[in-house]
C-alpha cells in the first residue's frame, strides 16, 4: 500500500487573512476592483476550518483518489473533531503506512476505498495495527 500523504502541518495560526469577496457574479474574467463591487471581507481560516484546534493539513502523493477530486500535490483540511464515519473520507494508518481513503463498511467489515479503479479495496482486520487521523473536510485543488 503505497504511502499517500507527503507533509502535515499544524493549524495552529491564529492570524486572519480577510480577502476580497465580491458581490457581482463572474462568469468568465475578472471583476473591476473599484470599491463599489466589494461585498465584505472573507477570512477562508473562518470559511474552511471549523475546529481550529483539531485542524491540520496534509499534501496528497498518489493518483488513488481522483475520482474523488483528489489529485496527486493537492492539499487536503483534516479535521479530527469529525466523526470519521459513513463513507468519510480520512486520513488513516494501516500497519505504519499513512494512506487518503474513503471509509466503508460493508456486510460487517471495515474497507479502505479507493476512488480509482486501478486500485483494490484495503480490509482492515481484526489483527491490523488501524488509527483514523481524521476526516478531510475540504481539499485545496491548484488549477
């Protein structure tokens, strides 16, 4: 099982970011920046991140999970305070090897789910060494 996640961080900022948001729709191209079109400001710390103290971040390694929106050097927002059930989609550790799956139980046994084909289910047994890190809630996508 390959490993899938690169670097963890804490989120332990408490320093605000506000940014712009604006109160035109965009369909394409960008809005004038005159002080008329400005909404409010928005703090994406305040919008992503629900449970600051339980937040941490980890970047994506592997192509397991794309048909989740999850691609190989994206960033995902975990959080521990989550209830790391009905087909979630955590971070884990199986027998020392962090891995991004989707979590699923099926006729009474535990999986780890890919979101590609290409990759099989992980049954976690009764004799495997399992800790759930946390739910990722959001998952920062460059284009």
């Amino acid at each position: 099982m390959p490993v899938e996640v690169q670097a963890i961080s804490k989120n332990g900022s408490t320093k605000k970011l506000r940014l712009v948001l604006y109160a035109a729709a965009i369909p394409a191209g960008f809005p004038s920046p005159a002080e008329d079109y400005i909404d409010k400001r928005l703090d994406l710390n305040e919008h992503l991140i629900k449970h600051p103290a339980a937040t941490f971040f980890v970047r994506v390694a592997g192509h397991s999970m794309i048909n989740a929106g999850i691609h190989d050097g994206d960033t995902l927002i975990v959080d521990r305070a989550l209830e790391p059930a009905g087909k979630k989609i955590v971070i884990a550790v199986l027998n020392g090897e962090m891995t991004v799956k989707r979590l699923r139980k099926l006729r009474g046994r535990l999986y780890l789910m890919p979101e590609n084909e290409s990759f099989p289910p992980i049954e976690v047994t009764e004799g495997s060494d399992f800790q759930i890190w946390g739910v990722v809630s959001s998952v920062i996508h460059p284009v």
